[in-house]
C-alpha cells in the first residue's frame, strides 16, 4: 500500500507544479488576472495600431482580440459566462509606446475562481489562490446579515453565553412560561 508523501516531497511536487504552471502561463499572448468577481486580461499589441484596427469580440461564453486581417491572439470559449453590459475593453498606451489591449471581464457567478481565460488555454491550480481579504460592508445587504450573525454567534460561544438562536429559543421559552404559570418546566431541557 502506497504511503502518502512525506512534507518534503509533497513541497517539491508543489514547487515543480507551479514552475510548470508559471512557464504555461508566460507562454501566454497575454497576461491575465482575477479575483472572485472579474478577469482582467492585457494583451500587448504594437504602437501604431488603432483602437478601429482591431477585433474585438466579448460575448457570454466567448472572447476573440485580433488584430484586423491577421491570426486572431485569442480566440475561444470562456470556462464560465460574464456581464457582457459590465464588460469592457480599451486601448492603452504604455510608457514604452507599445501599446495593450486592456479587457475586464465581469464573471456572471461570483462564486468561483477561473482555471484560464479560455478553455483551450493551460489551466491554472485554483486550489492554490488565496483570495484577497474584503470588507463586511463590499458584501450585499442579505450576506453581511449572515456574515455579521456568524460573527457574533462565534463570539458568544467563545465567551460561553448563549448564541442568537439559544437566545430566541430562551426568550421564547421565558414567555411561554410567563403566559403558562401553572405548567412545571423545573424539569425542561434546553437544546
């Protein structure tokens, strides 16, 4: 029977994974980035080129950036759908005076990281990102409730007080007590 691998092998297979992984991506005609709620993606192109010179195609499920008249750079499906309304791109002049086609893409679910941009492209290990912290108050209204509850509820319990639901359910049964004085609870179990 196999043993599982031992630390220093397990870090060894990580680092050759990410060596491959890093030189798949530099192979890239782009450069790509994301976090949970969108891809940006850099394409450089040359300086004398227009934003008219180029195609530039975003739809739901698909991307293409060519260059008018030649080989498209990219072309294919995307992994997942996106806003095409709330996404964009632009040409962008860089110091050198090359040029970029800078595109932001807006991921429709907000709940998963990409593998690439499209799905012909080498995948990444998305296991392996670490999200970047946020804010309570970047969450809509319904998940900070939730988030906000968690957080005191974690609170309270390593304090030893009750929970937000223990609390309801004592107040409940403190009322109940109080409509009903000629019911025994000496005896009643909580939980």
């Amino acid at each position: 029977m196999p043993s599982s691998p031992t630390p220093s092998e397990r870090e060894r297979t990580d680092a050759e994974l990410r060596e491959k992984e890093a030189t798949e991506q530099a192979a890239l005609p782009y450069k790509w980035s994301q976090t949970i709620g969108d891809v940006d993606i850099s394409v450089p192109v040359a300086g004398k080129l227009r934003g008219r010179d180029l195609d530039v195609v975003l739809l739901k499920r698909k991307l293409k950036v060519a260059v008018r008249g030649q080989e498209a750079i990219i072309d294919g499906e995307l992994p997942h759908e996106i806003h095409v309304d709330e996404s964009a791109w632009t040409l962008e002049t860089l110091p050198s005076g090359d040029k970029e086609v800078a595109i932001h893409l807006d991921k429709a679910s907000k709940m998963e990281w990409w593998p690439h941009v499209i799905t012909t492209a080498p995948k990444i290990d998305t296991s392996k990102i670490v999200p970047e912290s946020s804010k309570l108050s970047d969450l809509d209204g319904e998940t900070r409730g939730m988030v906000e509850k968690m957080m005191y509820d974690q609170r309270q319990k390593e304090l030893g007080k009750p929970t937000s639901d223990e609390s309801k359910k004592m107040d409940m049964l403190k009322k109940f007590q109080e409509q009903h004085p000629e019911m025994d609870f000496s005896n009643a179990k909580l939980g």
